[in-house]
C-alpha cells in the first residue's frame, strides 16, 4: 500500500499504519528499519527534503558503527589515527594511534543511506512533510488501539504506535513531556581548504578546550573540507560565537570563507524525564539522549532509535493500554540500563571539565591509561559506562575527579 493511499483513504481502520517514525535522522531510521526488518508496516515521515544538512561534526565513533544496519557501507570521508588536544589555544600535544580510532562522515550522506536502509528493509518514506502534533484521545482517533498523527496540512495519519526522533526541538518530546537538564548550542563552520591545507590534517583531529564552563572546540577534516567548530552552554550565544571566531583565527584559517555556517541546540534528559506517553515513544535528540561531556549523540540516536523501534512494534501488537504500558516501560528500562548509566558517567566528566579543565587537559595528554580509555571508547571495544562498571582504577579515578 502506498503512503498517499493511507494518509488519504477514507477507510481509515483498514491504512492503519503498524508504526509511524516522525523524523528520519539517524534515530528515525534505526527505529524504522528495526520495525520494518519485524516485518511490521512501517512509515518514515520526515520534514526536510533528502538528502539534507545537519549541523555535526560526523564523527562515528565505535558503538555507532556496531549499531548500524547489517551491511551498511559508511560513507567515510577521513580515518580518524591521531588526536591534537590542547587547553584554549595552549599546550598543544598530539597522540597518535596505529589503529583507526573513529571515523569522520557528512551527515547528509549519512543520513541519506540510513533513510535507505530502512527502505530496502520495508519502511514507508515521505519527505517534506511536518508533523504538527500527535493525538491518542478525540475525534481523530477511531479507537483506543490507534494514536493520530496530524500533518500541517491537516493531514491524519493514523498508527498503532508512534516513534518521536524529530530532533533537538522535538514536538513529539514535549507531547511526552520530555525534561530536560542541559541544554547546549554547537556553532559550526564547514570551510573549504587548499590542497595543502587539507594534507595538514588528514588523519588527525583537534580538540581544544574553551575558554567558557564546559565548552570546547574541534577541527574535523573531510577531504578537502574542514568542519570547525564550538559548543557552550545554551545562554552564552555572543561569547560561543566569539570562541569560534578567535578559534578559527587562531588555526589560521579565518582567510578561508567557509560554504556554510550554522547552529544547533543539543539537549541532555533529566534523569527522571518520561521517554513515552500512551503508544508513542522518543528517541535520540527528541528524548534528550546524549552523552553529556562531549555530546556525541549518533551512537545514542542509533541505539535509541533500534530500541525504540523494537518496543514499538510490541506497543502496535498491545491489544490494550495496560499491556501498552508494559511494553513502554520495558523500552524506558532498556534505555536507562544502557545509555542512562553512560549519561550518568558523562555527566560527572562534564562536572570535573567545568571546575578543572587543565586537570582533564593533563589527565588526557599525560596519563596514558586515560588515552587507552578514550582510544577504547571512540574505537567501540568498551564505552563509558563499561569502563566505570569494570575497571576498579577507573572507578577510583572517577572518585578523586569527582573531588578534585
Ligand atoms: C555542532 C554539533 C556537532 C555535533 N557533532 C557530533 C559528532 O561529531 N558526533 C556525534 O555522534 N554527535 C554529534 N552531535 C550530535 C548529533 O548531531 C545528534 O545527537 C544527532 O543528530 C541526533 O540524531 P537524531 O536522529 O535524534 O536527530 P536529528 O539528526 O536532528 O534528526 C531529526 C530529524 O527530524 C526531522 N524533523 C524535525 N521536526 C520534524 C517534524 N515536526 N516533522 C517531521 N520531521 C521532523 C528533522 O528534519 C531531522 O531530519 C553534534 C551536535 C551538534 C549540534
């Protein structure tokens, strides 16, 4: 059946879709093709046209290439061996590994093979269109088993469970009642480079970090093109701008007239913060799930946006709201056993990095059990939270950061 059939049928009962993603970046498209591989009948719905740009530095690191769809071909336009770090500008210190330790992606590529993916598994794809709102209660809601999702246009359609991965300013997250604890905006430039340039920094990144409260900046080469860019707390806009501009002078590279210039919010849940409501729920940045520290998110959407398709296809089979709520808690567990815990270990990272930056600065560049870890964690052999649940030293570094 098409999507034009089933948005537009009268026979509504009969073009109930299985399960209606609203969003299609990478947490859309891993929980559409985790529903649609079910078998169940599945529709990506998604607001922009594709492919599309998303502010992000593309960086892939280990857990989010073990959580992409079987077969995918990453688009890799660099192979992360060698990371600059330094302290505002200062103490500059490079550490190089044999082995690739991440690597480096355009979102609009990206995203365009996920969309895919989910396609030759099943899903359903419609572009351009905006989702206004979801209603599980009313007259556009045939029975109790069926949650509306309306368009802008005023569109319905309907669906026997609802995944939200529409982003940073989510619409499905506040039908939910998504809460959040730290907000962040990243501010970012793609700047097109000479050839000579570019050989500089091929294999290796730059992160600096910033002059303000938890915010640092990065060099992310892809070819012959640089992403630069910064990320603050969300209320410092004037002085993160700053930072990326003094941050590009100083690399030499304020001659280069970047191809584009953007921002974007990214946002942190609170702990307690509800990851469904009814049959519908969230995922990636729409749920607030990020690793705090460095706000990486691909590996959280992609995990996310799976889990969240598997449940959802329990939530379309739940023949009530009793055995719906089940289904969602069991999503909310599974969620807060894995990435919760990671949050958790990030956000106390996050806390050290604000009260002592040259600390971490020392920490990363001098002590070298703590680059294994970081080499560990951005290659997938083991992720923060593991780390902090396995390794005593670890544990007992944590706790004298946590002090210190
Ligand atoms: C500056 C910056 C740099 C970053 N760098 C990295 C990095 O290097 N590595 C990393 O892992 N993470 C990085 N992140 C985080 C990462 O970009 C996000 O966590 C990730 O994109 C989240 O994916 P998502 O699928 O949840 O949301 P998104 O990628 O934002 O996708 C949401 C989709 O929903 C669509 N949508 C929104 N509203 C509607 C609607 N109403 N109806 C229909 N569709 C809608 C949007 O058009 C979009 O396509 C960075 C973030 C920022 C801001």
């Amino acid at each position: 059946m098409s999507s034009e059939n089933a948005a537009q049928s009268g026979e509504r009962n009969e073009h109930v879709w299985d399960v209606v993603v609203v969003g299609a970046g990478p947490a859309g498209s891993s929980a559409a093709y985790a529903a649609a591989v079910a078998g169940r009948r599945v529709l990506l719905l998604e607001k922009a046209e594709l492919p599309r740009y998303k502010t992000c530095g593309g960086g892939i690191i280990g857990p989010s290439r073990d959580a992409l769809p079987p077969g995918f071909e990453l688009p890799l336009q660099d192979r992360v061996h060698a990371v600059t770090f330094s302290l505002n500008g200062r103490l500059t210190r490079t550490r190089r590994s044999k082995n690739m330790l991440f690597g480096l992606v355009n979102r609009q590529e990206f995203d365009q093979r996920l969309v895919e993916a989910a396609e030759a598994a099943g899903a359903d794809v419609r572009t351009g269109v905006t989702v206004s709102r979801v209603e599980q209660h009313g007259p556009a809601v045939p029975d109790r088993r069926t949650v509306a999702v309306v368009l802008n246009d005023g569109e319905v359609v309907l669906a026997r469970a609802v995944v939200g991965a529409d982003g940073s300013a989510s619409r499905i997250g506040a039908h939910v009642g998504v809460k959040l604890d730290q907000v962040d905006l990243g501010l970012e430039a793609e700047i097109p480079v000479p050839a000579t340039v570019a050989e500089d920094w091929a294999g290796r990144i730059l992160i600096d970090w910033g002059p303000l409260p938890g915010s640092y900046g990065w060099v992310f080469p892809k070819g012959d093109t640089l992403t630069v860019g910064v990320i603050s707390a969300r209320g410092e806009g004037a002085a993160t701008k700053r930072y990326l501009e003094d941050f590009i002078a100083r690399l030499g590279l304020a001659g280069f007239e970047p191809a584009i210039s953007s921002g974007h919010l990214t946002r942190c849940r609170a702990e307690d913060s509800p990851l469904s409501r009814g049959r519908v729920l969230v995922c990636g940045d729409a749920a607030g799930l990020l690793e705090p520290w460095t706000r990486e998110g691909i590996s959280f959407a992609l995990r996310s946006g799976r889990l969240a398709g598997e449940w959802a296809v329990r939530i379309a089979e739940a023949q009530d709201a009793v055995d719906a709520r089940r289904q969602a808690l069991n999503y909310a567990f599974a969620i807060k056993a894995g990435l919760g815990v990671e949050m958790g270990v990030g956000q106390r990272m996050l806390a050290v990095f604000k009260r002592r930056p040259r600390l971490l600065h020392t920490v990363m560049t001098g002590f070298r059990p703590a680059w294994n870890v970081f080499a560990g964690i951005t290659r997938g052999s083991t992720t923060l939270g593991e780390v902090v649940r396995t390794s005593p030293l670890a544990r007992r570094a944590l706790g004298a950061l946590d002090k210190a």
